[in-house]
C-alpha cells in the first residue's frame, strides 16, 4: 500500500504521545501530571486505533468485493498476522525474561499463555507484566471478530452488495459493544484509571470507527473531501466537548468516561482523516522524519515501554527526572531502530514476497 504522509503524520503523533504520556512522571509530580501523563498516552492510542481501522476498511473492502471472498481473507489475515506477530512474540519472551531477572518489572499476577492468544485482557485488566499489550489485544480479536460477521452476513445474503455490506457490519459493531459498556458499567468496580479502556471485550468497536471512515472514503468519496475542513473543525469541537465532559467533573463522572465518551471520541477522531489523507509537506527533513518515526512506530511502541521499566531500576535513581526523560527517548529509538531492522523490515520483505506468488 502506497504511503499516505498525513498518515505518517498521524502515526508519529501517536507514538510520541503514547511515549510521553509513560515518562512524564519523571519530570512532573502530583495529580496534574498523572492526568496530563493518562490523556497523552490515552489519545495515541486511540489514534492508533483509528488509523488502523482506516487502513484496514480500504482492504477489506476489497476482500469482500472480490470473487474469491475466502482466498482475500485468507491473504488478508496472514498478511496482518505477519505485520504484527512476529515482533510481538519476540517481546513477549524479551519481557518474560525480564520479569524473571528484574525487580521492578516482577507481577507474578499473570499467565504467559494468555499473552500467547490475547486473551490476558478480554473480559478483565491485565497485569503490568507487557503492559502495552492490551491494545495489541483488542487489534487482533478485531481482525478476526469483524471479517468473521461480515462472512456470516454473507454467507446468509449472496447478492448483498459491498455497500450495504458493511454498513450493516459497522452499524453492528458499533451498537453492540457501546451497548455492552452501557450494561457493564454497573457491574464493575472501576477507578479513572483502571476502568472499561483496557479490557478488549468493551472496547472492539474502537476500531470499526477507522472503519466507518474508510467506509465513507470508498462510498461517499467527493461529498467527504469536499468538507475536509468542515469536518476538522467539527472534529475538534466534538474531541473538546468529549473532553470538557470529563474535565467538569473533576474526573469523578466515571460513568460517562467508561460509556458514551469512547464512542464520541472514536467519531471526533474519525472525521478528522479526510483532512490529514490529503496533508502534504514539501520540506524534505520534514518528509524524512515523519516517516522514519512511522516506520518505526511499531517498534517504538513494543520496546519504548521495555526501556521505562529498566529506567525506573532503583540502580538509576542517581538519574535527575529530566535528564532520564531525554535517556528514555535516545535509547528507546535506537532499540526500536535496531528491532525495525532485524524482525520487522525482513518479515516485511517477506510477506511481499510471498503475497506477489
């Protein structure tokens, strides 16, 4: 697929944020910085989650109006498996190992078999051993559960067009599980923290929101990016209001977050991307960076996460809070460089060439 740099753009956003969200703590304390810390690291992950939507509704789109539906989504599947598994793996041992040598990475509260079919966080919260994984939890549970409706959706109506399709399949996804955070919510004990974000079951409608916009995209193409600005400001507004709701009340509104706010965020960022999908730069320094960063991201975020458990090793105490913030970034881009290198960018190359015979 042929790079979208306001796509770069929005991956590097991300990243970045997701990392400074983790390692603000080492600069800032207090109640202020944690919420300053979670909503950074809150929005990149939601952004991820989006993009990710996106980039996947455009091809399966085309699984679904091809000829051969089971051999697409067969391809489909091995190619998504091949992008994310096998440096998942690899940090799954990397991090399983360091919680065995490693004090302040040991919780004996987890099972490395669940991590094995990411179910570590699918009906509950997991430990902080991998901490970053639950996102990698409801991507992968979503690459199978939403392809999987649309079959049966097929299967039960031959001649149903693609349009039609996956409207149904969206409107599904999206209805069911803001429902079941609705009905949930009652029945479990949660903190700002700790509440509905993180368990995968709640949360696999966050990404059938990127898929509403590629949706849009595909069948409403002219009318969408004619009001790409129209849309960034109403996206803006929404993500504001969104966050005014929980800010008014001083963050104790925990039903509200848990519930409605995930949909209303999953829409406000959603229609943003008409504008970033046409956002050009000119300036090649620019152009380089942003895409070194996004072709890293993946890296970045598995590994970054490796590197603030080691830091915070009571043997780098010594370390003043700012000082260990700039370490933090300077090694975790040269580890996610040299894991991009050595696992990602020849499974890559792999997986093309296998997708090309």
């Amino acid at each position: 697929m042929k790079r979208i740099f306001g796509y770069d753009v929005i991956r590097g956003i991300a990243i970045l944020l997701v990392m400074i969200g983790h390692v603000l703590g080492y600069v800032y304390s207090g109640t202020k910085s944690f919420f300053y810390s979670f909503f950074s690291g809150f929005f990149g992950v939601e952004l991820f989650f989006i993009l990710s939507g996106v980039l996947i509704g455009k091809l399966l789109i085309n699984v679904f109006n091809s000829d051969n539906i089971k051999k697409e989504l067969k391809k489909f599947l091995i190619r998504r498996w091949l992008r994310t598994l096998p440096l998942y793996f690899v940090m799954l041992v990397v991090y399983a190992v360091g919680n065995y040598f490693l004090d302040p990475v040991k919780n004996g509260d987890f099972s490395v078999w669940k991590y094995l079919f990411f179910i570590q966080n699918f009906f509950q919260h997991q430990s902080t051993f991998f901490g970053v994984s639950w996102s990698l939890s409801i991507e992968e549970w979503f690459y199978v559960l939403f392809p999987a409706i649309l079959f049966m959706i097929k299967k039960m109506n031959p001649e149903i067009s693609g349009k039609k399709l996956f409207g149904i399949g969206i409107f599904v996804f999206i209805f069911y599980f803001s429902l079941m955070r609705l009905l949930a919510f009652p029945e479990y004990d949660f903190t700002f923290y700790e509440g509905i974000r993180k368990i995968a079951f709640f949360r696999l409608d966050s990404i059938a929101y990127g898929i509403l916009a590629a949706y849009g995209f595909e069948y409403f193409k002219n009318e969408i990016f004619s009001k790409k600005y129209v849309l960034l400001i109403a996206g803006i507004s929404i993500l504001s209001f969104n966050q005014y709701m929980v800010f008014k009340g001083q963050f104790i509104d925990m039903q509200y977050f848990n519930t409605t706010y995930f949909s209303v965020l999953g829409i406000g960022i959603a229609i943003l991307f008409p504008f970033f999908q046409g956002y050009v730069s000119d300036n090649p320094l620019i152009i380089k960076s942003v895409t070194f960063i996004s072709k890293i991201s993946y890296s970045l975020y598995l590994t970054h996460w490796l590197v603030y458990r080691i830091l915070e090793i009571s043997y780098f105490n010594f370390i003043p809070g700012s000082l260990k913030f700039i370490i933090f970034f300077i090694l975790s881009f040269i580890t996610a460089a040299i894991s991009y290198q050595l696992i990602e960018k020849p499974i890559m190359e792999y997986r093309n060439r296998i997708a090309s015979n």
